[in-house]
C-alpha cells in the first residue's frame, strides 16, 4: 500500500557533511523511485514536515525546491503540491518493465526532464545547403579515407593533430592560448555538454542557468540530478550580481555568453571580468559554451572566458556546428591543465566515436584556413540577410515589434508589443521559420516573444516572410 509522505519513516543525520535539505530530498525522491509515494500524492506543507521531521522550514522548502526542478514533484493552481505523474506531457503511457529491466534514477529522471527538441523550424540555426563548403569536405573526406590507417587506434581526447589545429585555431580567433593536451574532441555539443556532467556534476548539486536559456542544457543537467537554479538576463546577459547575492553554494553556471541563446545578447567586458571573479571566489565552475561566437555582426567578438581565466575555472565549449552542419556534428572541449588528466581517464573507458577519417579531414580544412575563409564568407552573408529582415521587418510593423539593436548568432529574438492570441501562433508556427520562446524559459514566458531563424532564409525570401507575418497578425 502506497504512503503518503508524512507516514514514511524518514532519517536525517545533522552529523553528515550532506546538508539536511539534500538529505531530505533523496529520501523523497527514493520513495517516489520506487513507488512508495504514487503519482497524484498530496505534498504535505513545509510547516507539516518540519514540525513531524524537527527541522527548519528553510530546510523543506529548499528540498521541495529540489524536487520541484527535477520534476518529481509539481505545484497546482491552489497553491499546494503534489507527486509528479514521470510522464512527459502528452505522452502515450509506457507499459511496466519486468523487474530485471527497471529504469535507473537516471533513466526515470531523463523520461521526467521537460520537452526540449528544437522544433524543426529553427533548422538548428545551421546554413542552407547552397551555402556549405560541401564540395571541399566531400574532397577531404574522400583522401583521408584512403590516406589514413582507419585502424589506427584514436588517444581518448581525439587525434593529436585536430586537438593542436583547435588550439591554434582557438588562439587566432578567441584570445584562447591552450595547447592540445587541454583539447578534447566529442561527437557533438550534447556528447560533449553530457560528459561534462558524468564527471563534475554530482546528484543535488545546484546549477545555475541564464533564464531564459538553453533548454537541452537543462534537460541535460536535471538529468544528471543537478538543481537548477534560473538566473535573469538583460541587454548585457547574465546578470551577475543575481548570481553573487546567492547564498547557496553554487556548483557551476552554464552560460552562452558569445550569443545568448534565445535572446543573441553579448555578454558585457564588465560582467565577463565579474562572472570570472566570482567563479574563483566560490570555487564555482563556469561552463562556457561558446555557441554563435562566429556571427557577431557589428564588431569584433570578444575574449572568450577562457581567455580571460587563463585556465583555472572554466571549460570551454565549442563546435563546428554553426558553420558546418550536417557535413559534421564534432565538438570539442578546452579543460584546465589541472583536470584534463583525470577526465581523459573517464573519457578512455567511453566510446570514441568521432572516425579518424572526419577528424583528419577537419584537421586539413582548420590548417588550410579554409574553414575561416567559410565562415567570413557565412557571416557576411548573414548580416546582409538579418539587417534586409530587421529592415523590412520595421518597415511593416513600425513601433509595434521591438527588435533587438545588436544580436550575434543566426536568429532573431521579435517582441510584440500588442498580443498575438495562440491561433495566430500557431500560424505563424506551422508556416514561418518562428517558435515562441516559451520552452526557453524557467517559469512562466512572454506570450508575445518569438525567434526567428534567418539562417536558411533566402534573399529573396526577406520581404516574403514580413509579409506573411503581417497577414497573419492581421487577420488574428
């Protein structure tokens, strides 16, 4: 017979190093694991269980909060909370699993994480076609795949000579000095955002994350059983003294400080200097991932974090993907010296599945610099296309749509200043490369914010797109 929660005989230790708050939410959310509290179970108040457990509100409410982020447990309109029902929402039901093939907590966690596939019309911010340099990868791929011993086994960090080509790539275009042993190649940013979290992210630990943010980074870390903990952004990102007015013992911060995804915000010199002091302060790790750092339109872009923390608490994401999707999904890392060692010992007992061939081939368009002449040639066209649609965009809706006035990346964040009913969504959905942002954000989002990938946008589709947006609106 299923308890409810203050029936379950629950134990906490004050003499642990484990705080009494996480110590409560891993019992909870082991009763729920493992079915001693059912989907749709009243949460009793923070008053009720620390009366019953003798502790301090502070530590029920911080152990809700936990649960709460990892979605074990949900609030309702009253006010109250109740047991998360595991099933993503509009999910078919799964049949039970025979005992020897019960899900792990990690497993349950993963099916309970919030939705998170990029709709299709974003088009993963990646170029047309017509606009790869397929012709010279397909050339380069085809000549390492007869030169290159194929069964020539890889070291775990990725082929000496692509982690020396991404170093000194690294060093001509983000300030970044590293050297290859700091260099770790992986299959793809969620390959390599994921391995991150196997090794430094322990379960309860909190993560602070830009909201609105990401949302397959949050996914990832709740499924890590990581604590999210949503900082606000504003025209120069991340704000930061949110960040230190925290008390909480933070873990690390995940931030995407080159093109705040949704929003395309650079992240400020002053709060980049900040960010990297108060990391070092609170022996916090900064996760940079460094996404959209190559489409900065209006001028330079600036120092990675990296950079300025010369190697002492922050690691350092990046990809090709932007540039070069679908011809290659590879990402890479730049750990600190003091670390890369023992992860790369992690990374050894794990599948190495990026071929030598692809990184060969990568390694001579890095050399030849023919990958930096793409990407000039991507970003030209790119802000041609996003100042003609920030143009015709304005010249339909005048002062009704706020547009932002510098953005990196290959998107657009639009702000309606009238509103736009869920119809006309959907509309706009179905037919237009435009999502709302509401999967961006913790919490509840703006109904009248929506992004809009230009990246696959024709020229000559400019005008087209304003115009049928307009009709829509109109007519909504």
């Amino acid at each position: 017979m299923p308890a409810d929660v203050l029936s379950l005989p629950i134990t906490l230790d004050d003499k642990q190093e484990t705080p009494l708050y996480q110590q409560l939410a891993a019992r909870l959310r082991e009763a729920i694991a493992h079915g001693a509290l059912t989907a749709g179970a009243v949460v009793p108040t923070t008053r009720m269980l620390a009366g019953k457990l003798g502790v301090s509100r502070a530590t029920v409410i911080k152990a809700y909060d936990i649960l709460q982020s990892q979605g074990f447990i949900v609030a309702q309109e009253d006010g109250g909370m109740i047991i998360a029902d595991g099933k993503m929402e509009g999910a078919a039901p799964l049949p039970p699993l025979p005992v020897a093939f019960e899900l792990t907590e990690f497993a349950a966690r993963a099916t309970r994480a919030e939705e998170t596939a990029l709709p299709s019309q974003l088009a993963s911010f990646a170029p047309s076609w017509d606009e790869l340099p397929h012709a010279i990868w397909k050339r380069l791929l085809h000549r390492q795949i007869d030169e290159v011993n194929l069964e020539q086994p890889l070291p775990a960090p990725g082929s000496d000579a692509l982690r020396e080509a991404i170093a000194e790539y690294l060093s001509r275009t983000r300030a970044l000095q590293c050297d290859r042993s700091q260099v770790a190649v992986f299959s793809g940013p969620t390959s390599s955002l994921d391995f991150l979290s196997r090794v430094f992210i322990h379960p309860d630990d909190i993560i602070a994350v830009e909201n609105p943010g990401f949302p397959i980074a949050r996914r990832i870390f709740k499924t890590h059983g990581a604590a999210l903990l949503p900082i606000p952004v504003d025209g120069e990102g991340i704000q930061v003294e949110a960040l230190c007015n925290v008390k909480q013992n933070i873990r690390a911060v995940y931030i995407t400080p080159s093109a705040q995804d949704p929003t395309g915000t650079v992240l400020s010199p002053s709060r980049r200097e900040a960010l990297v002091a108060w990391a070092r302060e609170n022996g916090s790790l900064i996760i940079e991932d460094d996404f959209g750092a190559s489409f900065r339109y209006t001028s330079r872009p600036l120092p990675s974090l990296a950079g300025i923390d010369a190697g002492q608490c922050v690691v350092y994401l990046s990809s090709f993907w932007e540039a070069l999707f679908p011809l290659t999904r590879v990402s890479f890392a730049v750990f600190p010296r003091s670390v890369f060692e023992a992860t790369m010992r992690v990374r050894d007992i794990l599948e190495r599945e990026v071929s030598a061939a692809e990184q060969a081939a990568l390694t001579e368009l890095l050399n030849s610099g023919q990958l930096e002449s793409h990407i000039r040639k991507l970003r030209n066209l790119h802000a041609k296309r996003r100042q003609a649609l920030i143009i015709s965009l304005t010249k339909k809706f005048g002062g009704r749509l706020k547009l932002p006035r510098e953005s990196s990346g290959t998107h657009l964040l639009l702000k309606f200043k009238e509103p736009v009913y869920d119809q006309a969504a959907a509309q706009i959905e179905q037919t237009l490369p435009m999502v709302r942002t509401r999967q961006y954000y913790v919490g509840e989002a703006p109904k009248d914010e929506f992004v809009l990938s230009f990246s696959r946008i024709a020229d000559d589709q400019v005008d087209s797109i304003a115009d049928q947006l307009h009709s829509i609106l109109e007519q909504s």
